[in-house]
C-alpha cells in the first residue's frame, strides 16, 4: 500500500516529471516524421493498384491495426535485432529510444496511409484534367497538384493521430526508455506515493494535449484561409 493521499505532493512532482516531457517530445517529432514519409510511400501502391505491393500495405496496415502498439514496442525491441543479426548487424546495444522511434513510425505510417489514401481521393479529379491539359507530366500533377491538396484534407485526422501517438508514447518506458512515465516509476518506488504521480503526469499531458489542439486549430484555419474566398467567388 502507498503512503497517506499528500496533495502537496503533486506541485513538487510537476518540475521533476516536466524535465522529461523532451524525451517525450523527441520521440514525438522524430516518429512523426517518419510516419508521415511512409505513410505517402504507403499510400501510393493501394491507390496506384500495384501488384504485390498493395498485398503487402494491405498486410502492414491490418497488423498495426489488429495489434497493440505495446506489442508492436516489443517486437521491434527484441525482434529487429535479432533479424539484423541474421545478417551480422548488431544494433543490440542501441539506446532504447531508438526502437522506441521506429515502432511509433511504423505504427503511425500505417494509420497516416489509410488519412492520405482517403485524402488523395478526395482531390477533385477535375484538377488532374487540367494539369494534364497544360502538359504536367503524371508525377509533376501529384506532387505539385494532388499532394498539397490532399495534405489540407489530411490536416485534421494527422493532428488526431499525433495527439493519439503523444499519449502513446508513455509506453516507452516499458523498454527502459527514461521519459516522464519513467520517471514517474522512479518516484514511486523512491516516495509510495503513486495517486500523485499519475495526477501531475495527467496534468502535464492534459496540458500539453491542449496547447497540441490550438496550435492544430491555428494551423487548420491557416491551410482552409482560401477556402470560403473561394466558395464566395463560386457563388
């Protein structure tokens, strides 16, 4: 059993937990990052139908979706070392967060494929004839036509995902990673005093989710700002 409920407690716990919140982050941007980047690479074999890389996103995407992202974490820790040994590469003594890195881009990979796909095919195909008509080649319309459409319509469901992925994060200590989870860990087996922990750990969160959601509705206003100029010209 802990020690008798301290609220007094939880204000100290905040800047010990908060020093950590940059492990967090950094784990944040870096899978990010790299989800975003295999998520369009992914995307582009199911909406092009290409043989036997459309089986094998369609393949990726189910396993992501049909397997805790702690499972995922666990995979990757113990089995992409064990894999790479395959072919006399050893990455066992790699820092922890590195794995931790990988598995949240791969998992976020998956869920951006399916936001860009949807995405991608919300683009009005009226604007692909019009850059064909004006001589743009197949890649120069996607890159310069389709894809900063499709990123707008994504806009929304990509900051659901990253807010999801933040809160997913606290796994990472799981595998040894020191973040504020960790951290949090380690005070409650120096303190007894857990209740506090996981209330100023919800309030960091809480608030860092928050800021996360205006900055997202900022930058959604931003990207839409010629959208009702538009509809009003339409009109």
């Amino acid at each position: 059993m802990g020690k008798a409920f301290d609220p007094i407690l939880i204000i100290e716990f905040l800047p010990t937990l908060v020093s950590y919140l940059g492990v967090t982050l950094q784990i944040l941007a870096a899978s990010i990052l790299l989800g975003l980047i295999l998520g369009v690479a992914a995307a582009i074999p199911r909406l092009f139908k290409i043989p036997i890389l459309n089986q094998l996103v369609l393949l990726y995407v189910s396993f992501i979706r049909g397997t805790p992202i702690l499972i995922q974490l666990f995979l990757v820790f113990y089995g992409l070392p064990a894999v790479l040994m395959i072919f006399n590469i050893d990455i066992s003594k790699l820092e922890a967060i590195y794995f931790v890195i990988v598995t949240y881009a791969i998992s976020n990979g998956a869920s951006f494929s399916e936001i860009f796909r949807g995405a991608i095919r919300a683009v009005d195909k009226g604007q692909t004839e019009a850059a064909y008509s004006v001589g743009m080649t197949s890649t120069q319309n996607f890159f310069r036509i389709v894809l900063p459409q499709a990123y707008r319509i994504a806009f929304p469901n990509v900051a659901n995902s990253v807010i999801g992925s933040l809160k997913d994060t606290s796994l990472a200590f799981t595998i040894g990673v020191m973040n504020m989870v960790g951290r949090g860990d380690t005070l409650i087996s120096a303190t007894a005093h857990a209740l506090e922990v996981y209330i100023s750990l919800s309030i960091i969160y809480y608030v860092v989710v928050l800021l996360f959601e205006k900055i997202f509705s900022k930058l959604e206003k931003y990207f839409n700002r010629y959208q009702k100029s538009d509809l009003s010209v339409a009109a």
